[in-house]
C-alpha cells in the first residue's frame, strides 16, 4: 500500500533550487572564474544537497516508518537501510 510523502515536493523544490546552483557554478568553470569562488559555492552546493538527503531521511523515519506495519523488526531494519545514507 503507498502512502502520502507529505515532503517530496518540498525535497523536490530544494534540489531544483541546487541545480540551479550547480549549473551556475559549472557556467564558472568554463568562465575561468577564480577557484576559490567555486570552491566556496561548490560549498554551498553540497551542503544544500546534504540537506535535501537529510530532510528526505528524516521524513522516512517520521513519516513512513511510523505508519508501517507488521513486526518492529522489519522497521527496525528499514530504518538501519535508510541510515547508512546518513
């Protein structure tokens, strides 16, 4: 049975909004731009990845997890899947 996943759409905002952002950085190489500017927003462009992954597991684990059914150690194993992308 699917459920609702209440954040994707906001998860899928985020990464459009980082690749965006890395299209940008990536038109920065091919402009030679200085490397310590695209160090700094290929900074930015991970970071935002990594929240886009953290926000996604985190609404698994509160989301999904939760309403699951049968026994607690399918859950538990589930949740040890999701956490090793942690």
């Amino acid at each position: 049975m699917q459920h609702e996943h209440k954040k994707h759409k906001e998860i899928t905002s985020r990464l459009k909004r980082v690749n965006g952002h890395l299209l940008k950085v990536i038109a920065m190489l091919e402009n030679d731009e200085e490397c310590i500017d695209i160090a700094q927003q290929l900074h930015a462009v991970e970071r935002a990845l990594n929240g886009a992954k953290k926000a996604l597991i985190y609404n698994h684990v509160n989301d999904c997890l939760e309403e699951k059914s049968g026994t607690s150690k399918s859950v538990l194993e589930e949740f040890k899947q999701i956490t090793k992308y942690m």
